[in-house]
C-alpha cells in the first residue's frame, strides 16, 4: 500500500511539469516554423483566422516532437527535486532501487508512447494535409495591393502602373503612367498617361478602380505592309476621363484542391506507407524486365543459338542395330531386376532397406547418356556440312556479303546507341525511385522512432536528474537543452 501511494505522487508530481513543458515545446517549434516562413506569409494579405487555422493544424503534426522533449525535462526536474530534498536517498535507504522508484514513470511514459504513435499514425497524415495545403496557397498567394511613389507596379497581370505622387487621402494621385502588356505578344503596344485622377476599391471589395483626367492614350498596332513597303501606325487619344477597373480576385487566396496532396509521404499512415512501398518495389521489378525484353528483342543471333542448343539436347540421333539390341537387352534385364526387386520388397519390412535395395539396382543398370548423343551428332557429317569450314573467317561478319557487311553493323550501331539510351532511361528511373523509396522508408521509421524515443529519453533524464540533484526550471532546462543540442547537432 506504501509503494501504491509512492507510486501515485511520482506520478501527480510528473504531470504538471510534463504539460508546462509540453506547451512550451509547441510554441518554441511553432515560433521555428514562422521564423522560416515569415517572408512567404507576411504581405499577403492574408486573413487572422486563416493563420491560426493554419498553425492548429500544425501544431498537431508536432505533438511527436514535443512529448520527447517534454518528458525529458520533466524527468530531469521531479528526479532532481527528489534528489536535492535527499528524497531519493531516503527511498535507496529504505530498499527501494532506483528502477523500483521509476517504474511507474516507466509505466505512464509507455502510455505517452502509445498515445504518439497513434498520432502519428492517424491525426498526423491528416494534420499535415490540412496545414501544407494552406501554406501552398499562402506561398503562391499574390502580395497585396500597394501603389507606392515613383515605383512601377506589377501587380496587376498585364499591366504596369507607375504614380507620380500620392495625397495623403490615399485617393488623389498625379502623374500617372500605365502601360498596357497584355497585347505585347501580337505586336501591340499602349499606353496611357495622366496630370491626374483618383483611385479606389468598391463597396463590396471586389474591384480596384482607377480614374484618370486629363490625360493622352498612344497605341501602337502592329506593323502593316501595304503595297510592299512597311508601315508604322499609331494612334493618340486624348481624354478628359478615363476609367480602368481591375478585378481584385487575383489577389484573394484560392484553396487548392486537397487530394493533390493526398499522395505525399507525410499524409501516408503506416499501412499506405508500406503498400506504397511494395508499389515502388514492384515497378522497379518491372522497369527492370522491361529493359531486359527491350534489349533481348534486338539479339537475335543470341535467340538462334539458343534455339538451336535447345534443339540440340531434344534431338535423339538414331543408334546402330547393336546398340538398340543392347539397350533392349539392357530394358529387359532392367524389368526383370525390378521384379525380383519388388519380389524381395514384398517379404522385406525395413523401408530404409527398401531404399538401398533399389538404388543399389538402378546403380548396376547403364543407359546410353545424353552427352554421348551430343558428341555423335556433333561428329556427324550431317553436321559438319551445315555449319561448314569458318575457320578461314576472322570475323562473324565477314560471312556476308559487302552489301550486307555494311547495312548489318549500321544497324549494329543503331542498336547500341538504342541500348544505351534504353539503359541511362533506366539508370536515372531507379535512381529517383530509390529517392523516393527512401523517403517512404524514412517517414514509416519515423513513426515508431517518435514513439520509442518518449521512452528512452525517460531513462536519459530521470538519472541525470538524480546525479545534478537540482528541481524547478533552472538547471533541468539548461541540461535538457544541452543535451538536445548534443543530440541534434
């Protein structure tokens, strides 16, 4: 009963600090995440809500990054509490191992292993979805409008505006130049040019407009031949008012369609990871006989000479008289042999004498061998009169004609280049394939590595704890960072 109750304020003493330090873990690789993307997302335009939306998302693909974290500075700070009050000293006086005091630290921090697996495996793919698809729209997302002083603006596709000055109602402007580019590529140029005017956004925040006064338009039209000569046209327009209005649905963030995502290796769970895994090895397997029956196709002397082997050993030259009578005669024994055989089997009880029996008979039989026929065949004149005397040639190819000679080896070079093109194609396949084989592999490891790691950093921190005899945040923070900064760099 003693030990229960030990064994529940380890536990009550553990929990606190674990979360404190869970949630700082969170903020400090929250904070790491928007110090990178901070450039991408600031300028945006980009809305309150959509941010925080994004960041929960992500917060939850780093609760296996934090609970490590979070266990090892925990176990530092309650061993360390217990080791500088000489708790710990009390517990080994009285019998108690320090594995015994751990254990139900042991026992809750398996749990906590569980628990982040189980993250991993299910609300983790998920997450990651849901945040790296919204961070994809903010990364491709255009900067907000901002018409600024001497400065031309792009923002608007096809059109760059310049503003000579601005008053300070941030509607009057002077100076105005705006070229027109949406017609560049027929060989059309325009442009306009004002004293002054005004611009503003709609009530309902969906269109920028621009008036001008006072102003002068010049186009250019394409280049025209008339009567075989070139001609240059061009066309001024002065005006008292002209209105340009812009659509400002450019500059609004477009979501993109989730399952583009959906194939990725951190959306996977643990079993999509290793069927598509299995996928990766199968279609190396067949990349790899494709290339083969590419390259076997063009070799068609290799696919003769095997026909021709395989012909070979089927062929069954025929014997003399003598030996078809000796082979006859050697049947015939054999048969009777395995009768007596069979005869002494009969009043025989012993299978392994059974066996001995048999192959010691079939030992004593001969029958004519393959090998032999092979090299009477080969012997033969009906053989030697098709193949004929090639010794006189240096080369296979000089058995054709000097026609043939030549059309044979530029379809020999074609080949080979054909192959080796066949080849690098698949060089560089099975090379982007192991990349992302890896990578399958890597994400499925990380998994359990996570998970394994909340318990072994357990058995990291509780003896440290124990040896620096120090509670509270202080000196359990800064060995814990220490030590993580050992591990990570």
């Amino acid at each position: 009963m003693t030990m229960k109750i030990i064994d529940r304020l380890l536990i009550k003493s553990f929990i606190p600090p674990l979360i404190v330090t869970f949630f700082i873990a969170i903020f400090v690789l929250i904070m790491q995440f928007l110090w990178k993307w901070i450039d991408e997302i600031a300028g945006k335009g980009v809305g309150l809500f959509f941010i925080l939306e994004m960041l929960g998302y992500m917060s939850i693909s780093l609760i296996p990054l934090a609970l490590p974290i979070a266990v090892l500075i925990s176990s530092v700070m309650v061993m360390g509490n217990l080791s500088e009050r000489y708790e710990l000293s009390s517990f080994k006086s009285a019998g108690v191992s320090l594995a015994r005091i751990m254990l139900p630290l042991m026992i809750f921090t398996a749990g906590i292993s569980i628990f982040s697996y189980v993250c991993s495996d299910t609300l983790i793919p998920l997450s990651n979805l849901k945040y790296q698809s919204r961070l994809y729209d903010i990364k491709n997302q255009k900067p907000t409008l901002s018409l600024e002083e001497t400065v031309f603006n792009d923002d608007f596709q096809g059109f760059a505006i310049r503003i000579g000055a601005k008053e300070n109602d941030n509607k009057t402007i002077k100076e105005v130049l705006m070229y027109d580019e949406t017609h560049n590529a027929n060989g059309r140029f325009a442009q306009v040019a004002s004293k002054s005017g005004e611009m503003f956004v709609t009530a309902n925040q969906q269109f920028f407009v621009m008036k001008l006064y006072d102003g002068q338009q010049y186009i250019e039209p394409r280049t025209e031949f008339r009567d075989g000569k070139e001609s240059y046209p061009f066309v001024r327009t002065k005006f008292k008012e002209w209105t340009k209005v812009f659509d400002l649905g450019e500059f609004s963030i477009d979501r993109t369609d989730e399952t583009l995502f959906k194939g990725h290796h951190n959306m996977l769970t643990t079993h999509q990871l290793k069927d598509a895994i299995d996928s990766i090895d199968q279609q190396k397997e067949l990349r790899i006989l494709s290339t083969a029956n590419e390259l076997n196709s063009g070799l068609h002397f290799r696919r003769a000479t095997e026909a021709f082997q395989r012909s070979v050993e089927i062929y069954e030259p025929p014997f003399e008289d003598e030996e078809r009578t000796e082979n006859k005669e050697i049947s015939m024994d054999t048969l009777s042999t395995d009768s007596l055989t069979l005869a002494k089997l009969s009043k025989d009880s012993t299978l392994a004498d059974t066996s001995s029996i048999v192959t010691a008979e079939l030992s004593q039989t001969r029958l004519p061998s393959l090998a032999g026929s092979k090299k009477r065949y080969y012997n033969s004149a009906t053989f030697k009169d098709s193949v004929g005397d090639i010794a006189q040639y240096a080369y296979f190819v000089e058995l054709f004609k000097e026609n043939d000679q030549r059309l044979l080896l530029s379809k020999a070079k074609s080949y080979i280049s054909s192959a080796q093109q066949s080849i690098s194609s698949t060089f560089r396949y099975m090379e982007r394939t192991d990349d992302t084989r890896i990578k399958y592999v890597f994400q499925l490891h990380n998994k359990y590595s996570t998970a394994w790691l909340v318990s072994f950093f357990l058995f990291i921190g509780a003896p440290m704890g124990a040896i620096i005899r120090k509670g509270g945040f202080g000196y359990p923070l800064l060995v814990s960072v220490f030590f993580l900064y050992l591990i990570l760099c």
